[in-house]
C-alpha cells in the first residue's frame, strides 16, 4: 500500500493495483490520469454544435468507461501535437533550405532516398525485422 496523505491511497488488490481517493475509485491507469488531471483543470472549450450523424459517430467509437468530453479532450490534445509537429517540421525545412541557398549544397532525391532506405534496413535488423520492399 502506498500512501499519499489523507487524500490519496494506492493499494494492490486481486486485480493489480488499485488507486483510490475520497471522492474516487479507479482499476487503471488512464482514469487514474483522468481523475487526476480532472483536479487540475481550470479551463473550459466553448460549446460545440455538429451535425447528429458526427456526434453519433464519435460515440460509436467511445472506449469503455470513455466519456464524450474525455474523447474530445484528447482529440484536441492530439491536434495539437499533430500541429506542433507540423510547424516544427516545417520550421526545419525552411532553415534547411536556407542554409542550401546560403552554401550552395544541394542534394539529390534518390541520393536522400537511398540513404533513408539504408537507415530504414538497419533499424529494421536491429529490431529483428526484415521487410522486403517493393
């Protein structure tokens, strides 16, 4: 048993560990996470309207024990990942091309391909894969 105070306690039952609190009680670690991120939050999204069919679709594909908001939430999470990575991607891209025009060095695309596919060879026997592509 792990104690954090008076508020929090984390115990191992029958069925692996089980975290529980004064308010909650939960079986796993993502709604341990939702419990306790749900401590944290202050803000709110603005009220959303979509057509039925969407919302209907997006509750077909709720997990157990998922709500529509925690769905939303982490949708919106993983836009903005997707978004970041976007910008940062692109970011690169641009200095790149910047220091190509600034030195003169460019590269060939199957030169850059044929390098790609002899880093992708390697890392797929390091992981005891071989994949043959066509």
């Amino acid at each position: 048993m792990i104690d954090w105070g008076s508020d929090f306690l984390l115990r191992e039952s029958a069925f692996g560990l089980r975290f529980a609190s004064r308010f909650h009680f939960c079986n796993n670690a993502l709604h341990l996470q939702r419990i306790v991120m749900g401590l944290m939050k202050t803000a709110t999204f603005p009220s959303l309207r979509v057509e039925p069919e969407l919302r209907q679709a997006a509750e077909t594909v709720l997990r157990e024990g998922e709500s529509l908001s925690s769905f939303v939430e982490e949708s919106i999470r993983a836009s903005v990942e997707r978004r970041k990575s976007q910008s940062e991607f692109i970011a690169r891209g641009l200095i790149s091309r910047d220091e190509a025009k600034r030195t003169g060095k460019y590269f060939a695309a199957e030169e850059v391909h044929a390098e790609l596919d002899t880093m992708l060879a390697a890392a797929e026997r390091k992981a005891g894969k071989t994949k043959s592509r066509g």
